[in-house]
C-alpha cells in the first residue's frame, strides 16, 4: 500500500463532518423532531419501506449494531416517530412502523437532504458530480464484496 491511499481516511471524516452539518441544519429547522443520527432510521423508513421494517433488515440497511439500533428505536418510540408492532406470523419477529407524526417529519428530512446536497457539492459541476458519485458508488461495491468474504 502507498502512502498517498487516503480515501478511506476522507470519506471517515467527510461522513463526521458530514453528520454534524446535518445536525446544525435540524437545529435550524424549529419543527425537527428529531437528531441527524436518528435520519439514517427515518430514511430507510420513508424512501424503502413503506414506512415498516424488521429490525433485522433495519440493522442491515443502516449498518448500525443491534444494541445502537435497539436504544435508537426506543427514543424514537418516546418521541412519537415510530412504533413497534409484532409480526402476524411469527412473534419472534418486530416490525418497527412510522407514526402520522415520523411519516410528518419527512419533508422536513427532504428539505435538509437537499439543503445537505448543496453544501455537499458547493462548486462542482453536473458532470463532477456525476463522476464523484460514480467512484463512490465503485468503493461501495469493493467494499460489500470484501464484507461478505469471511
């Protein structure tokens, strides 16, 4: 490995700084209820689920641990985003469901998405943006594809 391989450093602290400008931008916004931490649960719920999803499969797409997510669904659940329900066919199973009051919250999370999107790419052009994401979304496959090797 050279010592000029840097990339996994950046894209570290491009997610920190990444969270905590996302944070600054919710404090902005009076009607926010919730953290920037949290949105990653809310996302998965508003854009890919339908609004529930198994904690499994929630754990899974947002790449948090069992117990992050555990004490994470319980805040939300305080705050009246979301709440639990056992599956029909197999108690084992929860699903974690949207409220009216999480399913509200979502255009708030579109307008700091796109808030976040135009500080993102402050200064680049379609077409860099285009390749930026292209080579993400290339150190995402190699990525996966070395996770699922054991």
């Amino acid at each position: 490995m050279t010592s000029k391989m840097h990339g996994g450093n950046l894209i570290h602290h491009i997610g920190l700084v990444n969270g905590r400008v996302y944070q600054k931008l919710l404090n902005n916004e009076p009607k926010a209820l919730y953290r920037s931490e949290q949105a990653k649960i809310l996302s998965v719920l508003w854009n890919d689920t339908e609004g529930y999803i198994t904690y499994t499969d929630l754990s899974i797409r947002t790449g948090l641990a069992n117990n992050t997510l555990t004490s994470m669904i319980k805040k939300l659940e305080e705050q009246g985003l979301v709440c639990l329900k056992h599956c029909p066919k197999d108690k084992r199973k929860r699903y974690v469901n949207l409220t009216e009051l999480g399913w509200a919250q979502k255009e708030i999370g579109e307008k700091i998405h796109q808030e976040l999107g135009e500080i993102f790419y402050s200064g680049f052009s379609k077409k860099e943006i285009i390749q930026v994401e292209e080579y993400l979304n290339r150190i995402l496959q190699n990525l996966r594809k070395n996770e699922a090797l054991k």
